[in-house]
C-alpha cells in the first residue's frame, strides 16, 4: 500500500515548522513510518535551488524564472524523495508544496494559474496532496511576527500587499476544496491549536 502524502501551508508566522513537527510525531506515535521534508528542496539540488531562490541577490530573478524553479525543485523533490518514499508505504509530510506555488507565484507574483497548472501536470503527473492543512493568522499577526525576525529571506521581505494575496489565494484554494484543505487558526494557544491538527488527523488515518 503506498503513503499518503500530507502537506502543511500558509503565509509567514502561522508557525509552520512547530506544527509539522506535531503532524509527523502524531503519526510516529500511531506507528507510521514518517518522512519529514520541505519544499522548495528536500533534496541535496532542490535545496541548491531553494538557496538560489531565497538569498538576497542583486540579480533580480524574473517572476516566470522563479516558477520554473520552483518546479525544477519539485521536479528533483518528487522524483528523488517523494515517489520514492510513498511507494515504501510511508507518509510524506511536506512544508509547502503545489498550493504554495499557487499563492506567490500566481497570485504574489501574478502569473497566471494555466501556466502552472500546465506545469504542475507536467511535473506532477497527477500526484496531489492527499491532506493540506492551512495554518492561518490575522495579516497583522504575520506582519509582526514578520518584523520581529533578525534575517529575511527575499520572500519574507516583500510587503503587505503581496502576503494578503498570498493569504487571500490560499483561503480561496481552501474554500474550493474544503475537503482537501483544513484551515487551522494558530493564533491561539499551542494547545487547542494542535488539538484541533490531532481532530483532523484522527479523521483522516
Ligand atoms: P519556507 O521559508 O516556509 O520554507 O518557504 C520558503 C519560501 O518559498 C516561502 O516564502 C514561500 C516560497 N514558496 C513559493 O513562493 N512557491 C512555492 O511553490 C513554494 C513551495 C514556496
């Protein structure tokens, strides 16, 4: 039996890799194999790419470059890992994947979404989350949880404008396909946030 592939998103600050960590524990807990990985990278030359894409470079890298690495990272990512480790039978809990591309490169960015789903058909091959949980928080608590970081990353830098489209597409993909995305508010404390992530999961093995 092949694994299931879940994936974490959201906008900066929503405390991703502190609940990652919870979903991939939780399933350890209840025996199952767990692969922990992220995207863009997870691999020895997505991670290269990822590098490429997050540093601060006086070269300023052309929106449509930048979706094209994104799925060269995940071309390598899914090839070299993901596929892989679903076809041993073990779950792949990924931070961020296709739905991220879909935030910031389509809506951020404003490419348009036929050329990345013409890419994510390409690359994908039909391979979907089988779970995403969108972690979500007011703007303003991204924002200053945002301006409290010491380094930013080119993303990280951008401003407001561009994180509300990014949030306003991630609420719209959620709202399409509500019984892919569960949306966690984690603006809360830790504990009924990760007992809401412990609802969804135990509805979901
Ligand atoms: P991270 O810092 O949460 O690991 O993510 C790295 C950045 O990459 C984050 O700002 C979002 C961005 N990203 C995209 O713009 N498109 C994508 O497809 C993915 C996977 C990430």
């Amino acid at each position: 039996m092949t694994g299931k592939f879940i994936t974490l998103e959201g906008i900066e600050g929503v405390g991703k890799s502190t609940h990652l960590q919870f979903v991939a524990s939780w399933l350890r807990e209840r025996g199952y194999s767990v692969v922990v990985t992220r995207e863009p990278g997870g691999t020895p030359v997505a991670e290269q790419i990822r590098s490429v894409l997050l540093e601060e470079s006086t070269d300023e890298i052309p929106p449509l470059a930048e979706l094209l690495l994104m799925f060269a990272a995940r071309a390598a990512h899914l090839e070299t890992l993901i596929r892989p480790a679903l076809s041993r039978g073990e779950w792949v809990v990924c931070d961020r994947f296709i739905d991220a591309t879909y935030a910031y490169q389509g809506a951020g960015r404003g490419l348009s979404s036929e050329v990345i789903e013409a890419l994510a058909e390409i690359v994908q091959q039909g391979l979907r989350p089988d779970l995403t949980i969108l972690l979500d928080v007011p703007l303003a608590v991204s924002l200053q949880r945002r301006a409290a970081w010491d380094q930013r990353d080119r993303f990280e830098r951008e401003q407001d404008p561009f994180f509300a489209r990014v949030q306003a597409a991630y609420r719209d993909i959620a709202a399409r396909e509500p019984e892919r995305v569960r949306t966690v508010v984690t603006d809360r404390p830790i504990e009924e946030v990760q007992a809401d992530i412990a609802g969804i999961m135990s509805n979901y093995v």
